[in-house]
C-alpha cells in the first residue's frame, strides 16, 4: 500500500501529494466538497488545514479523510505527474 508522505494545499482547492513511491501529482478536491462534514472544506482557511495522518492518507481536522491508495489510483491529476 502507498503512503502519502507529504501534502501542501496549493489554492482553489487542489493539493500536491507525495507518495511514498515517488509519484507526486496536483489533485483538485473540489468535486469531493459538499454537504455534511466535508462542507468545512468550502472555507479556504480550514481547507489549507489539510495534514498527512498515520494510515498514510490525508486528513482534516473534523475527520474527513482520504484514502491513500483512492488519491493515487482514482483521483485524477490535474497537472504533471512526477515519479
């Protein structure tokens, strides 16, 4: 399983994430921010908040969360991707 060993919000909602492979891609969030707790997210303040958490994925404050194997595999880039 990959890891994310860094993650740094970039602004509009998008974060470069750094696996532990070696890939780094931009991602944008924005599709996943909605209703319920993932709605603290709209706030860019709180969104830039964003941290790398022990199972290897990403995490908020408030719990929401993200897979780490779902961002590398499934969540497109929205820029180069780096390996």
């Amino acid at each position: 399983m990959n890891r994310v060993i860094s993650v740094k919000p970039m602004g509009a909602y998008t974060l470069e994430i750094a696996f532990s492979d070696g890939l780094i891609k931009i991602v944008d969030i924005a599709p996943f921010i909605g209703e319920g707790v993932s709605a603290a997210l709209n706030d860019e303040t709180y969104f830039n908040q964003v941290s790398c958490e022990e199972g290897g994925g990403i995490r908020w404050p408030n719990g929401y969360d993200f897979c780490p194997n779902f961002l590398r595999d499934e969540v497109p880039a929205i820029s180069p991707v780096e390996v």
